[in-house]
C-alpha cells in the first residue's frame, strides 16, 4: 500500500489498480516511467502552456534560487524579481493601472477575491453587501470559498454544516438569471459575481453569444463586483489574447489567474485589482489583514517571467488562437459517433468530447492511454482537450485520431 492520498480519486481504485506515473515531458508528450510515449490532451492540468521541458523556465528559477529563493513580502518586503513581475502583468491587465496580488495559486486567488469583495464594500461603507453569486457547473478552486461558490454539488458533498455563508447559485448560461436573483435579493445584498469566461473542470462550457458582456452591465448596473475567473482561460488559453476579459473588453473589477502564469513550473496565482477597488487600500491608514506565505515566492515569479519570454518571443498568442481552429476542425467530427453526445469547441484553446454515458468516462481515459493519450474526465463525463501551445497540426490530427480510434 502507497502512502501518497491523490487528490479527486477514488483511493481503493488507485490502490487496487496502481498509480500512472508520469517521468518525463517534452513539448506536448509525456513520458511514463516504462518509457511509453502520450500526446498530452490536457496540457498537465490546463497549464502547460509553453509546453513541457522547457530548460529556459528552469534555468532561470535555478538562477534565483542562489540569490534568494524566496523572502516574504508581507509588510514593505519584497524581492526584485516578484516587483518586476508585478510590473509586467500590470502592463498586460484588462484594466489599466490593476495592481496585483499574489497567491500560491488559483484557490488562494478565489478566496483572496471573496474576501476583498466583501472588505471593499466594507470600506466603501456599505457593510450589508456580503453575498457573493457563482453559477450552475462552475469550478473556482477547492478552498472552502471556491468551493462554496462552485457549482458543482458533488464537490461538496459528504461535510456537515455550511462551508461560507452569504452565496448563492444562478443558472450558468442565462443572463436574467442574475437579474431575478438582483430582484429577489436586492443589489444592496450582493458583493460581488464571479465567471469563468469559458466553464474548464465543470465540463468546459462555452459562453452562449453575448452573455458574458450582458452579465457584466448587470453588474454594472447594480453596483455589483464582477469576479473573472482567468485560472484557465488566463495566459493565452482564450486563444489569441492574454485574457478572456481582454478578447471580450470585460473591465473585471477583479480577475484571478494561475496556470498560465508559470505553465505550471512553479505555483502560482495573481489577483488583478482594478485601480478603483483598490484606491481605498492605497490612500493610506487601512490594512487589509491578508496574505500567504509564499504569495509573490522569488523562484515562481523568476519562472514566470522567463515563461512570459517565451510566450513573446514565440508568439504563443498566436499559435493559441490558430490551436482554437485545429481543435474545433478536428475534434468536432467526433460528434456524429454514436458514444458521444456533443463535442464543445470553437472559443479557446480548449475542447471537450462529451460522451452519451457520462459512466463511460473513466473507462474512456483508461482506453485512450492505451491509445497513446493522456487526458481525464471533466464535469459530467466530458474528456478534456486543453493542449500545450506548442502542439503541431500533425499532432492535433494524431490525437483526434486516436480519439476515433479508442472510442471504437
């Protein structure tokens, strides 16, 4: 018996039928420790932008390694790399002059997020503003705030008591459904509405036509924060920009973002804070009682600027919004197989092959190993698609390929 507790796994199964251990990474492959090859559909985890093995990346985290790994940055603390870092994505923003918080990852950010809706209100003198609205299939992160905004109810199951008050869940796809909860609730109750602009681990669901700019004048409209959740679709994932809020000219009061931020070498995450939300905390005499440790750590910042290098010089951005093509040309015929219910594709570097039997799925990562594929069951027996940037053409083919072929 092994002493590793896997996360979202049925340990028995694991226990039962072993672990698939993955030793080495290059591009968009990855190796097994038997020395077996994969195409990677998922990109690690949605993260693996820039691809695997990239020395550059871990050159330059082991070069600040020997200056200082790391030094706090509560207080007035902060290192020169996590500074320069901070500057660069400001630049980068949706909204000119954010700042930026950082986090350890995308469930500190989700959390982070939460607690600053409410403690802007506070400080705005509206304390009667606490709710916090997240929609149906939704996924922020397994902390106990994330977790209590998501919607997916089957993450929180089997705990007695409520994880975080004051928040409430609309329909994922209908813009009027945070207009009745604005009406049934009243807009003086309501902090903040938080987004993923294109749902990832719920199932990967794409945005109906005009919904997120209508969602966000509702909250304009009645004074409510919105909250865009970039964990996935940050850093190129939306497919020829940095962010969906950029593509899609959001103005997030608040965006959260990891993954992409290093393409997974290091952890970490960043709040962006528009300039308005954060002037209360910047014009002096009031703390905001927050932070973590390794929040802004020297090597995960080192990592992500070297990271953000190669996305410039490459011109990732590009290669992200041309792999939004090959994904919906290549994937979308798997449709008309009678196991599989509907592909999801068309918006971001991102697909989804749903399959008639949702029970099938996990059996279906299984079939597609065998195949030379490695990816993993999303929502309600969905397989995810969410490549490294730096796929080629013959290998999105390949992998569709190997889809027809496991599915049978």
């Amino acid at each position: 018996m092994g002493s590793l507790w896997h996360g979202f796994a049925d340990m028995g199964a694991v226990e039962r039928d072993g672990s698939f251990v993955v030793a080495r990474g290059e591009g968009a492959r990855i190796w097994d420790e038997g020395g077996t090859e994969y195409l990677d559909a998922t990109g690690g985890l949605w993260f693996a932008n820039v691809g695997h093995g990239r020395r550059e990346i871990a050159d330059a985290v082991a070069a600040q390694l020997t200056h200082v790994a790391h030094y706090s940055n509560f207080g007035d603390l902060v290192s020169p790399v996590t500074r320069d870092l901070a500057e660069r994505l400001s630049a980068l923003a949706p909204v000119p002059g954010s700042k930026i918080f950082f986090t350890s990852g995308g469930s500190d950010g989700i959390d982070t997020a939460a607690k600053l809706a409410r403690r802007y209100w506070q400080e705005m003198g509206r304390p009667e503003k606490t709710i916090l609205v997240g929609r149906q299939k939704a996924y922020h992160g397994m902390h106990v705030g994330g977790t209590s905004l998501a919607g997916i109810p089957v993450n929180g199951e089997g705990y007695t008591g409520v994880f975080m008050p004051d928040t409430r869940t609309i329909e994922w796809d209908q813009a009027k459904a945070l207009t009745a909860l604005i009406e049934e609730l009243g807009a003086e109750r309501i902090a903040a509405f938080f987004a993923e602009p294109i749902i990832g681990a719920g199932g990967v669901y794409l945005p109906p036509e005009g919904y997120l700019a209508e969602v966000r004048q509702i909250c304009r409209d009645n004074d409510i924060l919105f909250v865009a959740d970039e964990v996935v679709t940050g850093f190129g994932r939306i497919g020829g920009s940095w962010f969906a809020s950029s593509r899609f000219g959001l103005e997030p009061d608040l965006m959260t973002t990891a993954k992409g931020l290093t393409s997974g070498y290091v952890p970490m995450g960043a709040v962006f804070i528009a300039p308005r939300i954060a002037e209360p905390f910047f014009s002096g005499g009031v703390w905001w009682r927050h932070g973590y440790t390794y929040g802004g750590h020297a090597g995960a910042a080192a990592a992500a600027m070297a990271n953000l290098d190669i996305f410039e010089r490459e011109n990732l951005l590009e290669a992200s919004k041309n792999l939004e093509t090959l994904l919906h040309e290549h994937f979308s015929p798997l449709a008309d197989h009678p196991r599989v219910a509907e592909v999801r594709s068309g918006l971001g570097a991102v697909a989804a092959v749903q399959l008639a039997d949702p029970a099938e799925a996990l059996g279906m990562v299984k079939t597609l190993r065998a195949h030379g594929v490695s990816t993993r069951a999303a929502g309600q027996g969905a397989l995810q698609i969410s490549p490294s940037f730096v796929i080629t053409e013959a290998e999105v083919v390949q992998m569709a390929t190997r889809f027809a072929a496991a599915l049978g």
